[in-house]
C-alpha cells in the first residue's frame, strides 16, 4: 500500500529543514550502499553521522510524531535516523530493493525495514525527472509531489528514482520498523481506522457501534502488534 502524507512539513519546517541541508557536507550518496545497490545508485548525501543530518532529521521525526495520518498508516515501532539525498545533471537510482535491516552506524540501534518514506523537499516544478517509481502488485507508481509532502511504501517493493535532467531533487528518505510487520494486516487496520473515525464524526464518538467498532480496532491491534 503507497500513501501519500501531504503536507507532513509546514512551510517553517521545511525551511528550516532547507537551510540546515543545503549548508551541509554533501558526499557520493555511494557510502551507504551495500555492493547491488551501487551499481544503481548515482546520487548525494548528506553525510549520515554529521550535525546537519542529526538537526534536520530530528525537525522531521517531529513532524511524523504530530501527523495523525502517518502514525494511522505506518503504526511505527522504530525509525531509522532519517538521511538527506539530492539528485541533479542526469543523476538517477535504478531499480532496486531496500535491505531488509538497517543498522545505524557505530550503534547498536537496528530497524527492520518494513515500509520506506521519501520526504519532497524541493517543489516539482524547480526540477524535471526525478520521479520515484515504486513496483507494487497493482503496476508502477510514479511518484513527485510538492515540497513538504512525504511517500510511505513497501520496503519489499523494487523502486526507483528517474534521472533528473532540469534543477535538483533533494528528499529525506529513511526506514520504519511497524508494529505490524504484515502489509496486508497493516492495510486493513488502516482502513477500519479510517473508516471509524469518519463514522465517529457522523455519529458521536459516545455512539454505541462506535465505540465497538473502536474496541475491534484495538483488538486486532492488541493480536497483531509486536512492541
Ligand atoms: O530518493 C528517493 O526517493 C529514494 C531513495 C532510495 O530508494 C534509497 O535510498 O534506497
Ligand atoms: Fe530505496
């Protein structure tokens, strides 16, 4: 399941994120990758252990903490400190699958990843290409979306980023480990979730279906989540 978490970062966010970014180190986004992945990978990074990564992933792991929609759909357990890449003049990621577990270098802080988010951090119309192509059973996604706005989706799905020919793309981009590790359970307590609390705001949150409904939802959480 892809969803999209519009407006994750306000706009004082983003430009905060912004600003400590593009004062940062950049380094070939090639130090991260295991030897498959390298082959596909032409890219930057923010460097992974350095001040401007810490500070701008700490302003981002904020705002997934405040976003009702991301914590409905990702139901995270663990995420991976959240890296910065910038693509430009032709640069692109071929296809590819996520590692299965990430471990945060020089720690002992391990994520299996089970869904990967893109953050947009510059506005589409500044650069062409750089679409993110995800594979999932029903074709391919493209995905580019305004700055600010954030992609969640399989980590088992091969994906890709399209050249980008005009302008740069810069993103964060980043790991979860969720409570519910099967995509399919994830999917469906998403969509009770979501359709519960439609129906609370119809009928009262004191509604009698409501609050059984509420309690299903709990339930199936209660048997499925690891924590
Ligand atoms: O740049 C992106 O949107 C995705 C990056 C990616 O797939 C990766 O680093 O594994
Ligand atoms: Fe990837």
């Amino acid at each position: 399941m892809l969803i999209a978490i519009p407006d994750l970062l306000d706009a004082a966010a983003l430009a905060r994120v912004r600003a400590i970014t593009d004062a940062g180190e950049w380094v070939d986004g090639n130090v991260t990758s295991g030897p498959q992945a390298a082959l596909a990978k032409r890219n930057e990074q923010l460097a992974e252990a350095g001040a401007a990564a810490r500070e701008a992933g700490a302003i981002i792991l904020d705002a997934l903490g405040k976003s009702p929609l991301f914590v409905a759909a990702a139901l995270p357990l663990k995420v991976f400190p959240p890296l910065f890449n910038r693509y430009s003049g032709g640069q692109a990621f071929g296809t590819h699958v996520d590692n299965a577990v990430r471990i945060q270098r020089g720690t002992e802080f391990r994520v299996r990843s089970d869904l990967s988010m893109t953050v947009f951090l510059e506005a589409p119309e500044a650069y062409d290409g750089g679409d993110l192509l995800i594979e999932d059973q029903y074709g391919v996604q493209s995905v580019k979306l305004p700055a600010g706005h954030a992609i969640l989706y399989p980590s088992s799905s091969l994906h890709r980023v399209e050249p980008v020919t005009r302008g740069c793309r810069v993103a964060s981009f980043f790991w979860l480990q969720s409570m519910v590790r099967d995509d399919g359970a994830r999917r469906l307590l998403f969509e009770l979730d979501q359709a519960v609390q439609r129906l609370g705001g119809q009928l009262g949150q004191d509604d009698r279906s409501v609050i059984e409904l509420t309690g299903v939802y709990h339930n199936l959480l209660r048997r499925w989540a690891d924590s």
